[in-house]
C-alpha cells in the first residue's frame, strides 16, 4: 500500500495491511507475501529461537486457522514505521495468541510498504 494522504494517511494503510496480513496468513496467500516482503526480511519465531527470512517463511506458508489482528500502535518514522499488533490465531478463549512487531520501510511516500522485520512473542489470549 502506497501514502496516501500524510501521516494519517500512512497510520491508516500500515493499520490496514497489518490487518492483511493475519488474513494473508490464514490463507496461505503466498502473492501476497511475495509482494510485502523485503529482499532482506526476517522474522523471529515465538519460540525465540527461529529465525526466518523471506525464503524459509514462503516456503513454510500454508493456509491455517483465521487470524484476529488488533492493532494495537503505529508509529512512523518518514518512509519507516512500526506497527504492534496482537494476534489470535483461531477461535476461542484459548486461542494462540502473540504480539507482533512489525518494521517496515518504503522508498519514498509514492511507494508501497514492505515487511523488513517481523518479530513474534506469545501473550495472554484476547478477550
């Protein structure tokens, strides 16, 4: 996703795509991915101990439980940003959740967003 309107207007699309990509997830929608991730991405698993980058994470994606995203802050930094969510993955009280932290960067205001760092820790599950 691409600025669209000041610094509002980026708050509002890296809350949307943020969202996307728990969707994404689910769906095991690798073009999406594709797309978002950086050349040089990373993500750390929820063990600590695992670490990603954007081959072992597309060859890992498969499509599994709906996730529920709450964004929880975004904070930008011109063409950088950081977006914290919280995740449940599945349904219920006890379903897995975690924190997300999430690093992304763009060229310029005119270009889309992509995923540099993912970093994923357990939590309480959501009410």
């Amino acid at each position: 996703m691409t600025g669209d309107g000041g610094e509002e207007g980026d708050r509002r699309s890296l809350r949307e795509v943020n969202v996307a990509i728990g969707d994404a997830e689910a769906r095991g929608d690798r073009a999406f991915f594709e797309a978002l991730l950086a050349p040089a991405f990373c993500m750390v698993r929820p063990d600590g101990l695992r670490f990603d980058d954007r081959t072992t994470f597309l060859a890992a994606l498969a499509p599994g439980p709906r996730r529920r995203t709450r964004v929880d802050s975004v904070v930008t930094y011109d063409d950088r940003a950081v977006v914290t969510c919280t995740v449940a993955k599945g349904e219920g009280a006890d379903a897995a959740t975690h924190r997300n932290i999430r690093v992304l960067s763009r060229p310029g205001p005119a270009t889309a967003w992509q995923l540099v760092a993912w970093v994923t820790e357990p939590v309480e599950p959501m009410p």
